[in-house]
C-alpha cells in the first residue's frame, strides 16, 4: 500500500459567499457552475421581477464534479434523516 501523502490546506485568502440560486454550463472537458443570489424587485409598474445576481462562478473537470456530487448527496442525505425531508422547488 502507498504511503498517502500529507495534504497541507492553506485558507489565507478564502473568500465566503452566500448563494441561493446557480446556473450551470459545460463542454466536453468541464462543468461551469455560476453562483448567486435570487432577489425579487418591482419594476415602476409595480410588477414583481426575479434578478439573479450572479457573483462567483466555479469551473471544475468531471471527476471534481462527480466527486462533489457524491459528497452533496450525502450531507442533503443526513439532514434530510435528523431534519425531514426537503422540499426542492
């Protein structure tokens, strides 16, 4: 067995967002994910308009992808036990 090797995180300049809404996009060798956040204004006429603000986007290859999809999965997977189920709309 291969000795694994040490994996040094190094967070000095993360940055943290909030995000309530995405879009995503892909090609052949990645998937494009734009976050953001879904607010409702009125335009003059009083009628109610969606804006999506979009402010960070992120571009990973498939097996990122795939692996955060799995990992997605299982954290909505145990809230989901302790808390009940979620609605997605």
């Amino acid at each position: 067995m291969a000795d694994q090797p040490n994996v040094n995180v190094n967070d000095a300049q993360m940055t943290t967002s909030y995000a309530n809404a995405f879009r995503q996009h892909s090609n052949q060798h990645e998937v494009i994910v734009d976050l953001g956040v879904n607010v409702a204004t009125k335009d003059p006429e009083g009628q109610v308009q969606m804006q999506f603000n979009i402010d960070n986007r992120l571009v990973m290859n498939y097996v990122t992808a795939k692996r955060m999809a799995g990992m997605l999965v299982q954290i909505v997977q145990a809230h989901e036990k302790q808390f009940g189920e979620i609605k997605a709309n």
